[in-house]
C-alpha cells in the first residue's frame, strides 16, 4: 500500500474542499490549519503528476483529474467505512453505528419515535439519521452512505434494478381545517367542497408537495381546481397556520397527531375518496448489512406496521459478495490489531443528524 500516490486523509482532504469551495472552509470543517491542507493537496499534486483545482478562480474548481479522483475518492471512502462498521459488529452490537435515510415527512414525525426505541434495546449504537429528498436518499443507499430507508416517493427509475424494495405502510393523506370553520362541524364532506376551500400548501417546486399532488390526483382530486392562498416552506407552519384559521390543508396522518389529539384542529373525511400513499423501505444488496440495520429492521420496523416486511429477493451476486465480506473481516480480525479511530470518521456526512 505504501506505493500509493494518495492518503485517505488526502483523499478526505479534497472531498472537503469540493463540498466548501474553498481550502479555508475545508480546513475548518476538519478542524486543521489551511496551510496544512494546501501542503497535503500540494504533495497529492506531486505525487499525481497532474493539477487538481484551478486556482484562478474565487472557488476552488476541480480540473478533469480532480473530478476524476473525486469520484474514485468517494467510493474509497465509502468502504472503508463499510469495513470498520463491519469490524465493529463482531461485538455483537455493543458499538458501531446505524445510519438512517428518510424523506422529509416520514423522517420528521415517524423515524424519531423507531430510533428511541432501538436505542432502548441497543444504547451503544451510535444513530444518525439522514432527512432528504426521496431521490437523494435512494442514492445515499444505493451509494453505500445510508444503511437503509424509508421513503414515500418513487425511487428513480436508474435505481429500481439495484436496490430492494419492500411495501412497508400506508400513509394517509388527511384534509385539516381549523376547528371555528364552518365544515368543522361534519365528519365528512362532498368532493365538491373542497373546491370552495381556501388552501394552504407546501411551495410548488417542493419535492413533498409534487409528491401530495400526485397522491391527490390518484385519488381522484382535480388539484389544479384547488385555490392556493397561501404557500409556506414546512409542514410545521402549515399546521399553525391552519390553527389560526387561515385555510385549509392536506397533511400526513402522521404529521397531524399530536394536533388532533390536543384537539386544535379539525380532520374532515372526503366521500368517496381515500387519499393514501405506500412507504417502502430500501436497502442494497451488495452492500454490507450490519447487524444494526439488521436489528432494525427485525426488531423495529415491524412495530409500526401491520404488514409484513418482505423485500425482493436480492442478487444471487449480491449475496455472495456480503458472505465474503464477513469471511474477510473475520481473517483480518484475527491476523491485525486494526486501528480504526482514523479511518471512523472518513467521509461522514456533515448534513448527518445525531441522534
């Protein structure tokens, strides 16, 4: 290894100053000084042969090599962390860490009330958990960089082939309006009421509204017909703006909870029309699988649903690649005392929340 023109710190190094767009904020995000990460890309350099950042710019700009050692740099980093959680696992889930994807609605209001629960069964393991677009998230999988997730849109048609997919739950879409308004009083309304309503909704190039648009329009529901008053960027203000009686809106069931039960607003069922979308759960087969993500997904997930959990069978290549793995952590476990507190914290997300 030692002939090697790169470190794994050069390499965490330059993934660093492609995400800031400079070598000051590299430097800080890795909490080093900026001449030290100037000498580490100017050896990188060196021992390349090649340029790796323009430097005439304001930006550091990747050059052609920099792209491409970027992208290889990426795919290191990623498994080398996918080899210290699986040296981590050899003791039996009393560390190591379990990383979680989720689209927006489901991460904020589901997954918070599942990690609390595993890390009741299992406190040693660290939890991160990774709140994204549906898209972003099944690529953070397909990637290597997420365990596992669970999403409510559809996973990009690049990606359908490659990951495991298994139906996991219903999410309903309910219609809240404020407790005062004058439909508040019926259980149930006509479909053709919701067109006389005054709507409050997510931003039009919101990925979640996109998202409600089309579950409304599988569910029978002219959105275009529906008169937006007003645009908000969270579900959060959306529930407080329907509290203080300034429309009406289509929420999560799972979003809504908390608020039905302190009785702040109203739900109105639509004749006729159920409105529900299905959330997956996704993995890939030819990562990895730690024994965290294996607990969750047997011990955890279950609890919150009704159905029963039962992914497409994954690649016959994909399972012999995850056996082999094991079988190679388990040698160099026992031939090599494995340092692994610098390589831990290679390619962590900053966008990662801990849990």
């Amino acid at each position: 290894m030692s002939d090697l023109p790169f470190t794994l710190d050069q390499l965490r190094i330059l993934k660093a100053i492609a995400a800031e767009g400079s070598f000051k904020r590299a430097a800080d995000s890795l909490y080093v000084s900026q001449p030290a990460v100037s000498l580490q890309v100017q050896n990188l350099e060196r021992s390349l042969a090649v340029p790796l950042f323009d430097r005439g710019g304001r930006r550091a700009q990747l050059t052609e090599a920099g792209h491409l050692l970027l992208e290889y740099g990426d795919r290191i980093l990623s498994l080398c962390q996918e080899t210290c959680r699986a040296i981590e696992d050899l003791q039996n889930l009393q560390g190591g860490t379990l990383i979680i994807g989720a689209s927006q609605t489901t991460g904020t209001y589901l997954l918070p009330r599942m990690i609390g629960q595993f890390r009741q069964r299992y406190p040693e393991v660290a939890v991160q958990l990774h709140v994204h677009s549906t898209r972003r998230t099944a690529w953070a999988v397909a990637n290597g960089q997420i365990d596992l997730a669970i999403i409510g849109g559809e996973l990009p048609p690049e990606l359908q082939e490659s990951l495991e997919v298994a139906p996991y739950a219903e999410d309903e879409l309910a219609l809240i309006m404020p407790v005062s308004h004058p439909l508040a009083t019926h259980d149930t309304i006509a479909r053709s009421d919701l067109y006389k309503l005054k709507f409050i909704t997510l931003d039009s190039q919101s990925t979640i509204r996109k998202v409600i648009d089309q579950v409304l329009t599988r569910g029978g529901i002219e959105t275009r017909r529906l008169r937006v008053e007003m645009e908000l960027n969270s579900i959060e203000a959306i529930k407080n703006a329907v509290q203080s009686g300034l429309g009406v809106a289509f929420a999560s069931t799972s979003s809504i909870e908390k608020e039905l039960q302190m009785g702040v607003i109203h739900r109105a069922r639509i004749e006729s029309v159920e409105v529900k979308r299905t959330l997956s759960v996704i993995f890939n087969p030819n990562r990895y699988r730690s024994k965290a993500a294996e607990a969750f997904t047997n011990e955890v997930l279950p609890q919150f649903t009704n159905r029963e959990i039962s992914f497409r069978r994954g690649s016959a290549k994909g399972s012999s690649e995850k056996a082999a793995l094991k079988a190679a952590t388990k040698t160099a476990a026992a031939k090599t005392a494995v340092d692994s507190s610098t390589i831990k914290g290679v390619g962590e997300a900053k966008a990662a929340v801990d849990v």
